[in-house]
C-alpha cells in the first residue's frame, strides 16, 4: 500500500511511501505524517498493518489552519 506524505508547503504535490519503507525508517523516528488525500480507510489499513506487528500506534488529525479541510495525519509508531 502507498500512501501520501505530508506536503511541505501548500502547492507542492504530496510524495509517496510504501509500508515497507515506513518499516524501514522506524530504526531512527517513530513520528509520520501523512497528507489529508490519504482516504480514512487507508489510514485505519496502517494502523492495523503494524498493530499486528506488535506496534503501539496512535494518529490524530492535526488542523494548521481555520477550514476545514485544512490539516494533516499525524501517526505515531511504537514498539
């Protein structure tokens, strides 16, 4: 599964991670975040993902601005 990063400024297209490189990068940060183009379904496939793993996860939505639509996923992953 890829998901979508969290853009670094309003118009820059969002970049793209597998599962296996999020796995990979575990060894030197436990904290991600994600874009809201991720659907909500994917989000909650990610969390079950390294749940079974034996992963502790947590994500939030985080608002950077007034509208709505204006924020991001922030997951946290934990051995």
């Amino acid at each position: 599964m890829k998901l979508k990063l969290a853009r670094t400024t309003l118009r820059a297209k969002p970049k793209m991670i597998d599962l296996n490189k999020i796995e990979d990068e575990l060894a030197n940060k436990s904290i991600f975040y994600f874009d809201k183009d991720n659907s909500h379904k994917d989000m909650i496939a990610l969390i079950e993902h390294f749940e079974d793993k034996d992963y502790s996860v947590y994500m939030r939505e985080v608002k950077y601005g007034l509208d709505d639509n204006e924020y991001i996923y922030e997951v946290h992953i934990v051995k």
